[in-house]
C-alpha cells in the first residue's frame, strides 16, 4: 500500500517564541537542525513512505528553502496551507489526491521525536481500522469548569488519553470528510475528531513520550535533553 505523508507547518509558531522572535518554531533549530527538517526527515527516511508534503506558511517560502531539503525524490515540493491547521491539512490532502495514495499520515512540524517504530505501529494499524493515532494515558487529573473559575466536575482519568500525531487514515476516506468538515461551522482540533464526526472507526497505539510537540518556550529545553538522550 502507498503512504503518503503531510506535514504541515504553516502556523506562525508564536508561542514558542518570546516578544520580538521573528523566527517561527517550525525553523527554529534543536540539537543544531531546524525542527520542520527533523520532522520532514523522520519520514523521508522511512522505506514504506512514498511521498512527504510539507504544507508551508506563503511567507516562510524563503525559511523552507533555506533548509536545504531534497535530494530526495519522495519530499515533494511544499504548498502553501491556510489560516487554520484543518485549513492546512486540507490543502494538503487536496494537492495529494492526483497521486491517489493507499493510505495518508497526518504530522504536526512541531513534533520532530516521532520514532520510526511509531510510524509503523500506526500504518499496521490501519490494516484493520479507517484510522489510527498515537494517544498517552492522561496522568494529570483533569477538572472541568464552565467559566474558568469554578469547578463543576472531575473527569474520569482512566478514559482519557492525549493524542500525537502522526494520524493515520485512508486517503479517500479522510479527504471527502475533510471536505465535509471544512463545509460546516465548526472547528475540529484533529484529524481523528474529523474521522469520528464522520463516522469512521479510529484506534489508538501507544504513544511515546519523547513525541512532544514542541509549543512553549521552555519545549526547547525539553527537545535538547530528549536529542541528548536525556529524558528525565
Ligand atoms: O499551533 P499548534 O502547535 O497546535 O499547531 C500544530 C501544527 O499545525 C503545527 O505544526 C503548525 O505549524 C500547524 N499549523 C498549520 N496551519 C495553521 C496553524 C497551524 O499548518 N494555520
């Protein structure tokens, strides 16, 4: 089966930075490399990946050359995403459909640790399900509130799992319910939300703690020691 990926990078990265930080996270580097070409590499070196596209921001074309990708023929050249990351997904899986690919990984830039064995468990996974994720047990005990202020409930722990990326689905059946979803007023927080509002059966893998996404200013901190090997 064929497996395209997405990568998409076309946010503004703000928040990693402080006040007057002109360069976005996605081009900022860890351990000497810029994390888009980290998380762009994860996948290109990946044998059972057939084609890698980075959906960019439209005034980041010279940051994205500047990384000096290529040399290989699966990173295909960026397109420009949209002023939403469903926005951006969807641009991207529409500048994919002419290859008609078997199956479509969805990956945030912002998460360059994803390891190899973790690509894999979810393309195994989608033998048998419409999509897959990788997900974490929550450990924090999570509260809900309707005004921020008061609690109103605790939510049940063991049900909760947060979710990473790379999403995994089939390409057709995740395309016509991103094209679905981008025809309604609502915003989705990822792809798999997309997949079940349309229906489709989405399983969790295990997820891997050094699969951040990298969000806040002190993740930089964090990505040095996950490069380092050391976890703690
Ligand atoms: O902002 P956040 O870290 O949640 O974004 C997740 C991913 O989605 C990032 O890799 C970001 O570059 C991407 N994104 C995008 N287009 C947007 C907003 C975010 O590709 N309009």
């Amino acid at each position: 089966k064929s497996v395209a990926v997405v990568v998409v990078a076309a946010g503004r990265g703000e928040r990693a930075g402080s006040a007057g930080d002109t360069v976005p996270k996605q081009y900022r580097s860890v351990g000497g490399q810029a994390i888009l070409a980290r998380t762009v590499e994860a996948f290109v070196s990946q044998p059972n990946v057939s084609w890698v596209l980075p959906v960019i921001h439209p005034e980041h074309e010279q940051r994205y050359a500047a990384l000096g990708l290529g040399g290989d023929e699966r990173l295909l050249a960026p397109v420009h995403g949209g002023s939403t990351r469903q926005g951006s997904v969807l641009a991207g899986l529409k500048a994919l459909a002419p290859l008609k690919p078997d199956l479509v990984l969805i990956q945030d830039a912002a998460r360059p640790f994803v390891p190899a064995a973790l690509i894999e468990s979810v393309i195994y996974s989608l033998g048998a399900a419409q999509g897959a994720l990788p997900t974490l047990p929550v450990t924090d005990t999570i509260k809900r509130s309707l005004d921020g202020a008061e609690v109103v409930g605790t939510e049940d722990r063991r049900l909760l799992h947060a979710a990473q990326t790379p999403q995994g689905f089939r390409f057709g059946q995740i395309f016509s319910a991103h094209m679905r979803a981008a025809s309604v007023r609502r915003e989705f927080t990822d792809d798999a939300e997309i997949a079940e509002w349309a229906g489709l059966r989405v399983v969790m893998v295990p997820g891997h703690r050094d699969n951040i996404k990298i969000t806040h200013p002190d993740d930089f901190a964090r990505a040095e020691r996950i490069i380092s090997g050391d976890t703690r």
